[in-house]
C-alpha cells in the first residue's frame, strides 16, 4: 500500500450505517491500554431532528475496511451542537462490582469476571484464563473484614500490577472490540512500528520521575498490622521516592506486598525520566519493521514504538523506543496522536489508582 492508503471508516449505531442516516465526519477514536477508551464524531442534522437511533445506550462500532476497529456504547447526545460521542467497551467493567453468583464480595478474577457478564453489566467473555486465586484478601473470613477490590476495572489492575512484579515484566489486561477480556506482555524493545526521521521529536521531562516506591500494607503474618515495604531496595543520590498504601485491599503478605511495589514501578517505567509531549504522525511518517507503511488505524497502546534519528536522551542507545500509552486516532486528518507511557501528564496519582493504592 502507499503512504495514503488508509483504511476508509464506516460508523453503525445498533447496526445501521450511518452513512445511509445522515451525514457525518470528524470521527476521533481514542484507545487506552485496556482497550476502546472513547469516540466522538458530529453529524449534519436538521433544526429539531433527533432520531431515536441516537440514544445513550445504543451500540456503537466503527469499521476500519471490514475489520472492527472501536465498539462501545452511546454517550448522552448533544444535540445543539451536533457531536456525539460513545464510551469504549474497555470501560464496561467501570460500573460492574466485584460479586459471585450470591452476590457475596469476591477478588477473584474468574469469578468476578464471568458474574459480571451473567449481570449483563459489561458484555464481556473471558479470552483466558485469569485465574481465581484473590487479588485481595482474604475473603469469606469471619474473622476479618472483607476486602475491597473495588469496580471490576479496579481488580483487573490490582491484578495485573501483581503479575507485573512476580514475574519483573509489564502485563497489561485489555478488551478486544469484540469484547473478550484478555491479556499481553508489553516490551519497548519489541518494535512494532518505525517512526521516520524528520518526523517529530520527544522532550524530556523530569518532574514526575519515580526511583523508589515506599508500600504500605495490612502484614498477614502480624494479624493485619501496617508495614512498608519498597522497591528497589535502595534509592539513588538525589532520587525521588514517592509512597502509597494499599491496606483497603485486606491483609496480604510481606512477600505479596513487595511483589506489587514491583508492579507498580514496572508498570510505570519507574527509575528514569518522562516525556514532555507525545507524537502527532501522519501518514506516510510510519512504517512497519518490514519497511511497508502503516495503517494507523493499526498503532495501538501496548505496542512499542521506535523514532528514528533521535538519541534517546534517558541513555546512550542511537534512537527512541517507547511503549504507546494512549492513541487517538483522527481518520479524517489521516493523522494520529500517539501517547507514550511516562508522559508528564501521567501523574505518580494515576500510577496509583491503576494498583489501587492510595497516598498514605
């Protein structure tokens, strides 16, 4: 293909084409690391025309050619102004609670999933197996309190900052546009997508690094009291330490405690300065690693990125490589604004509500 073939957008609400309603465009398509985050797009309506097609809740799903590239659900019209927007299916699980079949307060990702789905609240299917061990704990004990694993979305994080530690990689659970809940390993070294030279650059920012993180926990092995773990084990001249608590999620132990400080560091790509700004590419400006151009409405987060003909300035290795945090994909522009993680934007706060931790 060349440099301008991108794929053409075609929009449905509950399955009927728009273009066979009323004229529309501008459609901006916005992913996050779990998945379709949100979309918006206007439309030419006559004065006092709202067609019941329209209404908040009805299924949303943009095609890119004849693959499903964003689905989710109507937001609230507006209709003086004439734009609409939709919620991604990847924030389904933000309302569902964390419940077993007797509707009794669970952690444990199986459970909570696939009851979530018997509700009706997410319209998701499991596409693994995440297990059912608790991410919280413990529960069913009439001895301690129950633990608060949060929304569904909020347990899926707590369990992916777990995993990122025990196993010192970046795991990150995501929603397909079909709705299977899923999960992938992110690399920055596994270059996905090329970004050409000439065609932007990075600035640095190191006003929200983090070098050491300080956990606070309820310690299971010394009946629910609160200690600290850290991670890494020491911090470096002139670092940065930040804390957090995660004692609402019941009593674990020291061991499990350090496993998640871990995650949350990984996750974050912790230990090394940020990013002032992100990436505004347009076609022709990206390839794939076989050297053909890209189809950004293919650039996803939890890829990695590498930009050619910039050193990268946090070491000495000839160019760029970042892991995609955020997209918002513009088809009408044939332009896509790419997010990396450690943007400055992204504050030690968010990093925080991804484990479900708290400032303590």
């Amino acid at each position: 293909m060349s440099a301008y073939d991108q794929a053409d957008v075609t929009l449905y609400v509950d399955g009927i084409s728009l273009d066979t309603v009323v004229p529309w465009g501008d459609i901006e398509i916005t992913d996050r690391r779990p998945g379709n985050w949100a979309a918006s797009w206007t439309m030419s309506l006559p004065p006092g025309d709202r067609p019941e097609l329209f209404r908040r809740g009805a299924l949303v799903e943009a095609y890119a050619g004849t693959r499903l590239r964003w689905s989710g659900i109507h937001d609230e019209p507006d209709w003086n102004s004439g734009t609409f927007s939709a919620i991604g299916i990847a924030r389904a699980g933000e309302g569902a609670e964390c419940l077993t079949a007797g509707g009794a307060v669970t952690s444990r990702p199986n459970t909570a999933l696939d009851y979530a789905g018997v509700r009706g609240v997410t319209g998701w299917l499991r596409g693994r197996d995440f297990g059912n061990d608790p991410v919280a704990g413990p529960e069913g004990t009439p001895t301690t309190s129950d633990p608060d694993p949060g929304k569904l979305v909020d347990l899926l994080d707590a369990r992916s900052v777990k995993l990122s530690g025990e196993t010192s990689t970046t795991i990150q659970w995501y929603v397909t546009p079909e709705g299977l809940v899923d999960q992938r390993t992110e690399n920055e070294d596994a270059t996905a997508w090329i970004v050409l030279p000439g065609a932007t650059e990075l600035g640095v920012a190191s006003d929200n690094v983090t070098d050491r993180v300080f956990l606070r926990f309820a310690d299971s092995t010394a009946g629910g009291v609160h200690h600290t773990v850290s991670y890494p084990g020491a911090t470096p001249r002139n670092g940065i330490e930040r804390k957090a608590s995660i004692v609402q999620l019941g009593p674990i132990t020291p061991t499990d405690a350090l496993d998640r400080a871990e995650g949350m560091y990984r996750r974050a790509l912790a230990g090394r300065t940020g990013w002032s700004n992100g990436l505004t590419l347009r076609a022709g400006q990206v390839i794939d690693t076989g050297g053909l151009w890209a189809d950004l409405s293919m650039v996803r987060p939890g890829q990695a990125l590498r930009v050619m003909d910039q050193r990268d300035p946090r070491g000495v290795a000839a160019e760029i490589n970042v892991l995609v945090d955020e997209t918002v994909w513009r088809p009408g522009r044939r332009e896509i604004q790419v997010n990396p993680i450690g943007l400055a934007a992204r504050t030690w706060e968010q990093v925080m509500e991804e484990a479900m931790a708290t400032a303590d």
